[in-house]
C-alpha cells in the first residue's frame, strides 16, 4: 500500500512504528523549514507536493485533524482517501501474538474482582490524571491494573500507589476481540473516546464501561461509521459532564448516558492562605492547542490599557514545542508580562498554583477541566468561557467570571476587574474553594465510580 503520512509532530512520532510494512511515498508538513528534508528517511514535502504521487491513502499524524483534512479535500484529495490515527489499525498488519507487554507489577491482590482501566496514554493531561484518580479509588476494593499503549510520567504515581501498570502499544491498532488476554479481567474501564475501534469489535460478555471526556470536535477525526457498529450490550457509557454527554448522544442517540463527574485530592496545604502579590497573577494551563484558547488569551491581554498590564502578569503553562506555541511566542515578544512557562511536573504545578491569583480557562470547547476543580481547591477563582462544562457548576460573579466564547473584550474585561480590585480574588477565592468541596472533592467522585462499578458486576 503507498501512503503519505500528514505531520511530522509528536502523534508522527508516537504512531509511526505501525506504517514499518507500508510503501510510504513521502512525509507532508506545511512548515516550509521542514520541507525538502528528510526525517526516518523520507523526503518531507509540502501537501500540494505530495499528493500528486501516487498515494492511496492519506493518514492525518496530527491533533488538527479538522484543519488538515479541510486542506486535503480543498486540494482534491477523495474523502474516501483521508484517515486519521484511529483508523491504522484497519490497515497495518502486525502479529498481535508478537508484541512484547511490559508489565510493572506491585500488588498481589489475585483473590479480588480484576478491573482493567484503559488509558490512551500515561502523560500529565487532564485524561490521564483522572484515570489516576479512578485506579486509586478502585484499588480500595479491587484488583485494578491500568493499561496503556503510551508510557508517561503519570506511570511511577501509579505504581507508587501500588498499582499494576501493563504497557501495551499493541492496543493502539487492536480491536477488544483481538486481544484474548484482556478476558482475565472481571470489567473493563476504558477512558476517553480514543477506545471507539476498540470497541468495535467486542465479546459482548464482558462488562465495559466507557468514560468520555471528549468534546465533539474530538469526535471529527474518527470515522463514525464505526460508531454504528460498537454492540451496546453490557456496555455502560458514562459522561464526565453535560459537554461530554452531547457530544456522545450525538452518536449513541439510544443510549442512557450518566454523568460521572471527575474529583481530585485535596493536596491544598492544611492551613493555605491566598496571600496577594503587588502584582495580579492569572494563569492558563493546558497543551497549547487551537481549541484550548491561548490565543484569545494573548488577543485578550493585549487589549488591556499599557497602565494595567503593567500590574499583572500572565502564565501559559503546557506543552510549548507545538507549531502554535511558536506562533504565540511570537506574538507576546511585545508583553514582558506574558511568560510562556512550558510543561510542569505534576509537583512543580501543584506549587505553582500557591503562586498565583486567577486561573484562566478561555477553551473554546472543553468538557470539564481537572484544572478549574485544582483552581478552585488552591482557594482561586476562574475566569471560564461558557463552553467549559465546569461552568454549570460556578456561579457568575460569585465564585468566578463566565463571559461568552471567544468573546476577546469581556474576557479582556474580566481580567480587569482583578487587576483593579485585588481583593475580589481573595473574596471570590473563597467562595470557590467551597464549589470544590460540594462537587469537586476526591471522596464524591470515589463514592460515584465504586457505584458505577459495582452495578456493572453484579
């Protein structure tokens, strides 16, 4: 088969290894420095370029799936033609039998129900975390064993809490049929949308549970012909909030979706007072991707007067190695007061949260948020756009300030009203640490997971 793999990013990096039996013609990037060089050994060429090889298929490597796959029908690349990471598996050829699982293994629990927690990947994500937060609150009771095709940072918290990790790439490109070893377990658990083809194929015997955390652009990547075709038999879907469960009814209109909202630790110290600085500190955290809204953020900044920037600071905190991050490097060279932080350890960002005033969520789609719930349990209001799923949760100008999606001036607006009455953060704060402990708190969501569980066992 001759293909053109789309990006050369990290989803290139993470999902290459399958096209190794593949005829790959060449990689397309639009970066124009990247363009005429070689990576892995083959020639990276601009979309326009490549697609007048002759290809037969067109495999989108990239979280802007949307964008791309827009660019490659305005090309006249055949819809029929254009796939996504999620459809590789229908295409690659591998021995399932001959891929190696490392496992890490610490407990010995055999005597207990096995529950297996699907996770896409162990990295420092708002998924990933929650899929932490829901191992340890069924190792209480279970034997639970959290597996994973990508490895991450959030694999030593796991096993540090005693749980069992299984590293399995092979699940990236396998449906739940073609993997008789999951069968030791008593119940699946599979986190995120990322499980939709593999579940596509399931023995209908074995109780799954499917937790969403996905907006519906997520769901604009997949092939959703496949939805058709995932067996609702002993398959219990669950939603982390309202945004969550439209988008999901979108393609299981016959299916009762619950919600199960997320619940972190209070790892605010005994005792923690938001002390406030000279200067306001408003933080947005989060991978810097087109969807989380950075961009409207800087945009949002710099309509503030010269007079009040010059009493704040703002902090991107995320991954900063993507395309748009350089983009948005580039445009705050002329903000002094915007610091572009990079990714945080797990540690280092529950410490940065002592250190700052406001946190900022300006998603222009986002179907809860681990970090408005960290916020607000660090005694910090939110400034969130009404497309936040959190946000039927706040109370407008009690605990926080929601204003419109995109709307650059009213977020810019809310910003301002900090800056210029400091002590509305230590007031709203407050209030927001209460919103944490009657929705948000680590011990509800506990209760509600092991109920969820427990129904599907019975």
């Amino acid at each position: 088969m001759k293909v053109l793999l789309f990006g050369t990013g990290d989803f290139y990096r993470a999902y290459r290894h399958w096209f190794h039996d593949v005829d790959i013609l060449a990689l397309l990037d639009n970066d124009v420095q990247k363009q005429g060089k070689s990576l892995d050994g083959h020639m990276v060429v601009a979309p326009a370029v490549g697609i007048s090889m002759p290809y037969e298929a067109v495999f989108i490597l990239s979280m802007y799936y949307r964008e791309m796959r827009e660019q490659l029908l305005a090309l006249g690349v055949p819809e029929r033609k254009i796939f996504g990471i999620f459809d590789i598996g229908r295409f690659v050829h591998v021995d399932l039998a001959q891929v190696a699982i490392d496992k890490f293994t610490v407990n010995t629990y055999n005597d207990r129900t096995r529950v297996a927690i699907l996770s896409a990947d162990l990295g420092l994500n708002g998924a990933s975390i929650a899929a932490v937060y829901a191992a340890e609150a069924l190792a209480e009771q279970y034997n639970v064993t959290v597996i994973t095709p990508v490895d991450g940072p959030m694999r030593q918290k796991l096993l540090q809490a005693g749980i069992t990790v299984w590293l399995a790439p092979v699940l990236q490109v396998s449906t739940q049929r073609d993997l008789p070893w999951l069968g030791e377990f008593h119940l699946l658990f599979c986190n995120t949308f990322n499980w939709y083809m593999f579940l596509s194929r399931r023995d209908v015997q074995q109780p799954v549970i499917w937790w969403l955390h996905d907006p519906a652009i997520f769901y604009e990547m997949t092939d959703k012909a496949i939805f058709s075709r995932i067996d609702l038999r002993n398959l219990h879907i669950i939603a982390v909030g309202a945004v969550a469960r439209y988008a999901a009814h979108t393609f299981f209109p016959q299916a009762n979706i619950q919600d199960l909202l997320l619940g972190i630790p209070d790892a605010c110290p005994q005792g923690y007072c938001h002390i406030m600085s000279a200067r306001m500190r408003f933080a947005v955290v989060g991978n810097i991707r087109v969807h989380k809204g950075q961009d409207l953020f800087i945009k949002a900044i710099s309509e503030l007067p010269p007079e009040l920037r010059n009493k704040a600071d703002f902090f991107l905190v995320g991954d900063n190695h993507t395309a748009l991050a350089k983009k948005l490097q580039n445009l705050c060279v002329n903000f002094p007061e915007v610091h572009i932080l990079g990714e945080l350890s797990r540690n280092a960002m529950l410490d940065f949260y002592q250190h700052i005033d406001v946190v900022v969520c300006c998603s222009r789609i986002e179907t809860m948020s681990i970090v408005v719930a960290e916020a607000m349990m660090f005694v910090h209001p939110c400034i969130v756009s009404d497309h936040v799923g959190a946000a039927q949760y706040l109370h407008d100008g009690m605990d926080s300030i929601i204003y419109p999606v995109e709307d650059v001036s009213a977020l810019a607006k809310a910003m301002q009203r900090f800056i210029e009455s400091p002590q509305l953060a230590v007031i709203m704060g407050q209030r927001a640490r209460k919103v944490y402990e009657e929705v948000f708190k680590l011990e509800i969501f506990q209760h509600n997971i092991k109920q969820k569980v427990a129904a599907m066992l019975i």
